[in-house]
C-alpha cells in the first residue's frame, strides 16, 4: 500500500495524539483514495475516510470537547 503525506490547508490543524501527545500527519493512500491521520510517535491512527476532512475531524474530536 503506497502512501503520501499531505500538506494541511490554511484552516486544517491536526491536534496532538490523543494518547501519547505526538504530532499527526495527514495520509492518503494512493491506490485506493482514502485517507487517515496517524501520530508519528506511537502509530495510533484514525479509520479510513474518503475525504480528508473528515479523517481530520475524526482525529480532533475528544471526549471533552477540549474543556
């Protein structure tokens, strides 16, 4: 499975890694057209998605809506 990472638009932040505080980046798989965040450090990763926004979405979302 080849992957590319992708550049994060001007409103696009990924939050830190939910489990280890790492940075993310934004995948898209090239084959098939999906895409997921994974964190750097530990690995951990969302599903696949078929846009990016909601892969991002996915990944920013906490328990505690930051509070």
């Amino acid at each position: 499975m080849k992957e590319e990472n992708i550049e994060m638009g001007a409103n696009e932040e990924l939050k830190p890694c939910p489990f280890c505080g790492g940075e993310a980046i934004l995948i898209k798989e090239k084959i098939i057209t999906r895409f997921y965040v994974e964190c750097k450090k530990c690995s951990a990763m969302t599903n696949l998605f078929t846009t990016k926004e909601e892969a991002i979405e996915v990944w920013n979302r906490r328990t505690n809506n930051d509070r």
